[in-house]
C-alpha cells in the first residue's frame, strides 16, 4: 500500500514537471525523452527496493535511491513554484469574476517565464546531485580546529589528533580514492587517529577488499576506535542470533587486524612523560538508535580533574547525557550525522543541511561550559552514493593549553 501512496505523489509531480516543459518548448519529443527517463528510474528504484538484498542500501540499490533523488527533487522544486501560479491564477481569475460579472470565469494561461525560472531553479539540485555521485563522494577535504583547554597538561600543548568516522565501507567501489583518503590522513601526521564508528553498513565481510588500506594509517599513539550503529549488524535479517553474533566478532576482529584499538566502554591512556590524557572509547549511544554504551564504565577509575578525550559514535549521547557529566569530558568526538550528504556551506558564514532539523548537533565544532564535541561529516557515504556541498572530511585538531587568544 505504501509503495501505491508513493507512486501517485510521484505521478502528481511528473504531471506538473509535463506542465513546465510543455510551457516553455512545442517540441513533443522533448516531452517523452523526459517522461521515459522518469518513469524509467522510477520502475528501477522499485524495482530494487522489491528484490532480496542482504547489503542494504548499498551497491545498484543506492545508485537507484540516487537517480531517484536526482529527479524527484527537481520536480518537486517545480511542484512548489508552478502550484504558487496555480494559486495566484485561481485567484486572479476570481477576482476577475468578481468585479466583472459578464466574463466567463477562466483560468489565465501559464507564465512562460515562470516555467523557463522554475526549470532553471530545478536545474540546479539536478545537476548538483549527479555532480555528487560522479566527483562529490571522494571529494576529501582536511579541516583543522585548534582548541583551548586551561587544564590540559602542559606536555600535550600542541598535541594533534586525526579523526575520521562513518566509513560505511560497503559502498566503496574505487580503490583509487580510497588509497588517496588514507594518504591524506597519513600525511597530517598527527600524534593519534581516532576512528568514531560505522566501519561497515552491515556486514564485516564489507572490509575485506578495504582493510588493507585502513590497515596502512599510522600514527605515533597508534589508532582508536569505537563501533556506530551500523557495526552492530542490526539492519540485516539474519539466520539466527548467532551468526549476527560471529558478524560482530569478526568485525572486531578486523579492528585487531588492522591494528586499531577498539575500545569497548573501555579507556586508555597517552603518557608524555608525568603526564597524561585519557583516551575513553563507547559503545553506540544514540536518541533514536541502538543505545548499548556505558559511559560510566568506560570511564570508571577516572577522575574529574583528567583530561578526556571522548570516542562516542552519535551525537545526540553529548546531548542527553555526556555535557552533563560530573567527570568532565573535555573532547567527544562523534560522527553519525554525515551532514546528510547534502547542505550549503560557506565556512565561517553559512552552514544549513536538512539534518539540522533532526540533530542539533551535525557538523564541525560546538562547546559548552569548556566543554567540545566535533561531529565529523564522515568519511564514506550510505544510500546516496554521493555528496553535495557537505564534503567527506578528515578532521584535524590541535590541543592548545591555555586560554583562547582574543
């Protein structure tokens, strides 16, 4: 039945999207290239969507949600305008009838130029998000923060930490890229890379042809890392509670392999000499998502007045749950968001994303009462096979003590 409901608002904005282009050309051909292509990547996202697939929505699947989106977006941009002329022509006709009882009530004609704005409007996101399919997704971009602690020892005073997060290695299809992401990570050389979580979209059988090249990051402090929701297997129908079981174990498994530390609601810790900085690694939290960390137990033993650093996948846990903390978590980093894969942002102006509206938390630096989390936009890309403005990132922070110059 959902699939019918679907299917009829598709229908409704293919009819105005006929409407624009009938308006703005005479030439019919144009109308039934266009009505076959709609209809066409129409008839295939269903059709992958009603086919067995244990990868989810990975592979041909995720290139039909992208066609799909490619041309859906459009046209409800084209919906939008041309209903706004619908209702200023019902209106103006109206009051047409009003004040001149002897005309017949008619609907004035469609606007030319209305069209010709309104496909040029549209235009925009369609070429935007095959443009983020063919370039956007491996489009990596480094970003650097440097951070102020009054309480950060003074032997770590410069100490640099890498992150990366949302792998998702399932989606991956160009070993090209992926080994030019790694040397980028590789060549900040910083002191620690921290991975926030969702190495795979489901399976851990995702990373055998990709863990080779994670398996080539390197650092003076080694790597850590934590699980997101996706590593946990939840989103496959499996056999039985035991092979989703082995998935997860192999899976940590490839953690050990490629020799990061996975931490389990577990810390470690980073000596310079006297002193020292906590690394604390959980399980996923998430408002919404699966919710098995223990932020209690990843930090037990751990004093107010230690410095933390914080792994923890979501960050709705900084939200709910970590800011609030008596033990003081003075840097969480999170992934999960990925910014959409979608937004417009001018760094230090202007920074919007639809999943603003469903976290308050997505993208880049926040801090609270000294306290920070970076959410990390996400090294990889799920359903979507591609990104558009929000760019893949490597995160590069620089620990500063003292306070921040004015």
């Amino acid at each position: 039945m959902r699939w019918i409901f679907f299917v009829v608002i598709y229908i409704i904005l293919d009819i105005y999207a006929y409407q624009a282009f009938k308006t703005v050309t005479r030439h019919s051909w144009i109308y039934w290239i266009y009505l076959a292509l709609s209809l066409g990547v129409l008839g295939y996202l269903l059709y992958q969507f009603n086919v067995p697939d244990k990868q989810g929505l990975t592979g041909a699947r995720s290139y039909a949600i992208g066609f799909f989106l490619a041309f859906f977006v459009p046209k409800l941009i084209l919906f939008i305008l041309l209903f706004g002329e619908d209702l200023v022509r019902v209106v103006v006709s109206g009051l047409q009838k009003i004040f001149n009882s002897n005309e017949a009530y008619a609907l004035p004609s469609r606007r030319k130029f209305i069209s010709q704005i309104a496909l040029g409007i549209a235009a925009i996101p369609f070429a935007s998000l095959l443009y983020g399919m063919y370039q956007g997704r491996y489009n990596y971009k480094v970003l650097k923060y440097v951070l102020h602690f009054d309480d950060l020892p003074e032997t770590f005073d410069g100490y640099r930490i890498t992150q990366i997060s949302d792998v998702h290695s399932g989606s991956f299809d160009n070993p090209e890229k992926i080994k030019y992401g790694i040397d980028l990570i590789n060549e900040q050389q910083s002191d620690a890379i921290m991975f926030t979580g969702d190495l795979v979209n489901n399976t851990a059988s995702e990373m055998d042809t990709w863990k080779q090249f994670f398996g080539q990051l390197t650092a003076k402090d080694g790597v850590y890392s934590v699980l997101g929701n996706h590593d946990y297997g939840d989103y496959v129908n499996w056999d039985s509670a035991a092979a989703k079981k082995a998935n997860l174990d192999a899976l940590k498994e490839v953690h050990r392999e490629m020799g990061w530390n996975l931490l389990l609601d577990e810390h470690r810790k980073i000596s310079r000499g006297n002193d020292t900085i906590s690394v604390v690694g959980v399980e996923n939290w998430g408002a919404g998502f699966k919710q098995v960390g223990d932020l209690d137990r990843a930090s037990a033993g751990l004093s107010e007045n230690e410095f933390k650093v914080l792994l923890s996948h979501d960050p709705s846990h900084w939200q709910e749950k970590v800011k609030k903390d008596n033990k003081k978590f003075h840097l969480t980093l999170s992934g999960h968001t990925h910014g959409m894969q979608f937004g417009i942002e001018i760094p230090g102006w202007f920074k919007w994303s639809p999943v603003q509206y469903r976290y308050e938390h997505w993208a880049g630096i926040y801090e609270e009462a000294g306290r920070f989390l970076n959410v990390n936009r996400g090294f990889g890309f799920l359903a979507y096979p591609g990104r558009v403005g929000i760019w893949p990132e490597v995160t590069v922070i620089e620990l500063r003590k003292g306070p921040k110059p004015v």
